[in-house]
C-alpha cells in the first residue's frame, strides 16, 4: 500500500514538473544572467526525488518519474486541442494563450526526454551510493545526484531545444543551468533534511535497495 507522504510528493513533484514547463515562457535577468522561470520551481523536482528515493527506493522514484512524464505529457496534448477550439469572438486573450501553450515539438521532445533521463540518472545515483554508505552521507547523495542528474538533463534538452545557436553560447547555458541547480539544491539542503528524517521516522522506514532492476522502463516492478 502506497503510503500518504509518498502520495504528497508524488503528486508535488507532479506540479512542480508541469509548472515549470509553464514557466519557461517567462525570462528573467539575474545580475548578469538570462533565466528561464522555469529555474525557479524545476530543481524541487530533483530535491523530492531525492527524498522519495532515500526513503522508499529506487523503485517508487522510477514510478513518480514516469507519472510525472505522463502527467506533463497529458497537459501539453490537451493544450494543443484547447488551442484547436474556435475562439469566443468577443475574447482577445488568443495571442497570449497561444503564446504560454504553443510550445514547439522540439523544444517539447527535448524537455520530456531530458526529464525522463535526468530525474531517472538522478534516482539511480542516490540509490547506488546509498548502498556503499548505507543511512550516512545524505547531503553528499543528493549533491552528486543533482550534478549527474541535472548534467544529463542539460546535455540531451540544450542540443535538442536550441540546435543552430553557437557553440559556446549553448555551453555556457549548460553549464549556468547545472551549477545554479545544484546550488538550489544546496541552499535548501538544512530543509530537505529535516523532511528527510521526520519522513523517516513517520514511515518507519530507511530503504537501501538490494538486488534490483535499474532498468528505467519496469515501470510496475514496485
């Protein structure tokens, strides 16, 4: 029986997936940097992937990964056929509807297969270092996973989504998306901690993963 904190972050993992596909269509400037709004809320995704997996396994984060691909997956279908629907004649808002949810297949397929790779990378290093240093060394797995996790996400969707823009100006934007990420992740590290342990200890549980299958598609293999 699934439990109710891991039902939460599943589904706040959901969100925060979906939402910051939405908020790719705002930029922003730091200093001397262009973001996405995306930045904001996608790294809580690697942040409660490393929690579900540390407390539950690898398992149930390759089935949180895959709803979260199918749930994106749903709301950008149903997007383009709400686009498809004639408009009200006296509503003007089609510009910017389409503007937020006219998203280009390339830049869709780099984002999903990003994701997909990147969270699961992500997953299947915590649980990996997990079983060579048992309970110990939280802060350090989520760290590491973060950097792989984030570095694969970064190197399928940027070639993918912005093909045709210089050499150097994809690699910095590579490299400017995994340090601030992993920063996120550090920043927040006290936090995901104490969710961690009091997780921990409602559950009961503190899973390290034996003898299983990382094959990303045994989706039900629970």
């Amino acid at each position: 029986m699934l439990s109710v904190p891991f039902v939460l972050m599943g589904i706040l993992f959901n969100v925060c997936l979906i939402a910051s596909n939405l908020f790719e269509t705002k930029l922003f400037t730091a200093g001397p940097l262009t973001l996405t709004g995306g930045v904001i809320i996608f790294p809580v995704s690697y942040i409660l992937n490393d929690c579900i997996v540390e407390v539950w396994g690898f398992k149930k984060a390759r089935l949180i990964i895959w709803t979260g691909f199918a749930m994106n997956f749903f709301v950008v279908l149903a997007a383009q056929i709400v686009r498809l629907l004639p408009a009200a004649p006296f509503w003007d808002g089609g510009a910017h509807f389409d503007y937020v949810f006219a998203m280009a297949p390339r830049v869709t397929l780099a984002s999903m297969l990003a994701f997909v790779s990147g969270s699961t990378i992500n997953a299947l290093v915590m649980s990996k270092m997990k079983k060579t240093t048992g309970s110990r060394g939280f802060s350090i797995r989520a760290i590491a996973s973060t950097i792989a996790g984030e570095g694969v996400d970064s190197l399928i969707f940027f070639p993918i989504a912005f093909w045709g823009i210089g050499m150097a100006e994809m690699l910095q934007l590579m490299l400017t998306q995994i340090v601030l990420k992993t920063l996120y992740e550090i920043i927040i590290l006290p936090v995901t901690n104490i969710v961690v342990r009091t997780v921990k200890k409602h559950e009961g549980i503190d899973t390290v993963d034996g003898d299983i299958s990382y094959n990303p598609f045994k989706i039900f293999d629970l």
